[in-house]
C-alpha cells in the first residue's frame, strides 16, 4: 500500500545518501562509484550506466558507440539533475561529468545561493572550478567561494579559471594552494608576479599557468619576470595566447 511505498522510497533515499557520502569523501578512489553504478543499474537508474560508461573511458575502454550513449544519457535534464545540491549555483550547460560525477563547475547561475552551500558534500568531485565573474557576486558571495575553495569540501580541487589574482592571497593566507596545480585564464594585471610567487611556492605539484589573451602584448621581454620565479621551470605548461611556451625550452 501506500505506507510500502513510503517506506521504500525512504529506504531508497538513505540508501543514495550513503552511497553518495562515500564517494564525495574519497573523490579519487573509483571503488565507491562501482558499487554505487552497480546499485543503480539494479534499481533501473541509468546513471548506473553513466558511472559505469565513464569509469571504462578513464581506463581507457571507449568506442564511439559508447561515447555516442554518453552524450544520450547527459541530455540537459539528467545533466542539471545529476548535480545534486549544487544545481542552483552551477551552470548546468557549462560542467563537465568525469566517472559520473561532475569534474568541471562553472559558477555563479544564482549568486545569492552559493553562501547556503558552502558544506554541500556534493563539490567533493569537482576537479576544476570556474568563475564567470567575481565584482557581481558582492561581498557575500566572495566570501562565500573563498570558504568553499578554501574548505574541505572541494578536496578534489586541482584547477581555478578566470579567478582574481588578488583571491590567490587570500588563499595562500588559509592555506588553500597546496593542492592548485593549474592556473586558467589568470589576468595580467598590477601585483600579479607575487601572486604567482606565493602559488608555486605553496603547490604540492604545480603543473600549468595559463593567461587571458587579451591583455597579452605579445612583447617576450614581458616574460621575463615569470621566467625568474623559483620553481616554474616544474611547469609542464605555460600558455599565452594562442603559443604555448615550455619553462625548459626558454
């Protein structure tokens, strides 16, 4: 009867919970997101099949036919739903899902939202965070994302794009730059060389800066400074504008 159904709905969401608290504890550890696909897949979800499909193309076992029922399963409302608590914030036509979960978050579709989720386990799989903007989000908001990335909610962070370079202080400061390993789209502006400074002297493993195109002048004397930093020649990449330029070659 309806009781049954009630009960077994509630079994059904403890159930997801549980699951779910494994995986975003463990980003790294695929063992969590087996068992989950493997539950789902018996309970007629396809985000089983979703995991499952995403897990083999990690380890390298894809084909066109596979990734062709990947993009079927990622139609838009599964895209948005499959964000879990995290679906006010994060633009659900700008995310990238890895091994089933969300790997890539572009912000802010609400502003005033992202200070109620700052503890959401759900940004435990985000690899990579991006910001469309920083002045619009006020104060709040700025503070907000400044605990988020400087929180241990988002251990699975590697990647910050399109971020002030004065939030990169900040983060230093908290403590929050260790496990940075790639700078995206960073603007060239006033104080940005001792930015830098603090994040390569702070990252574990720092492998990449990339720089806005359009306040590049093209003029090599003006990598000058950023070739003397300590440890950039650790770069594996250093990207301006359309030419990438390796930290050993210069």
């Amino acid at each position: 009867g309806q009781q049954a159904k009630q009960q077994g709905a509630r079994v059904a969401y403890e159930r997801h919970a549980e699951f779910l608290a494994a995986i975003f504890a463990t980003p790294d550890d695929d063992a969590p997101k087996v068992v989950y696909a493997d539950w789902l897949t018996e309970i007629g979800d396809p985000r089983g099949e979703l995991i499952n499909l995403q897990l083999a193309r990690a380890q390298g076992r894809t084909d066109e036919i596979s990734r062709a029922r990947e993009y079927e399963l990622l139609e838009s409302r599964n895209a948005e739903r499959w964000l879990g608590a995290t679906a006010p914030v994060v633009f659900d036509n700008d995310q990238v899902y890895a091994r089933g979960f969300t790997s890539y978050a572009r912000l802010w579709k609400n502003k005033a939202a992202l200070p109620l989720l700052v503890d959401e386990p759900a940004w435990g799989t985000v690899e990579t965070l991006a910001l469309a903007e920083w002045s619009g989000a006020g104060e709040r908001g700025q503070q907000a994302l400044t605990r988020l990335i400087a929180g241990d909610r988002m251990r699975g962070l590697r990647a910050l794009v399109n971020i002030p370079t004065s939030l990169l202080s900040t983060l230093s400061d908290r403590g929050a730059l260790a496990r940075i390993e790639r700078l995206e789209a960073i603007s060239i502006d006033e104080g940005l060389e001792p930015q830098l400074a603090r994040w390569l002297a702070a990252a574990t493993r720092p492998r990449m800066i990339s720089f806005t195109t359009r306040q590049w002048d093209h003029d090599a004397t003006d990598l000058a400074w950023l070739l003397g930093l300590s440890r950039v020649g650790e770069l594996e990449r250093i990207q301006l504008a359309r030419t990438q330029v390796s930290p050993a070659s210069v």
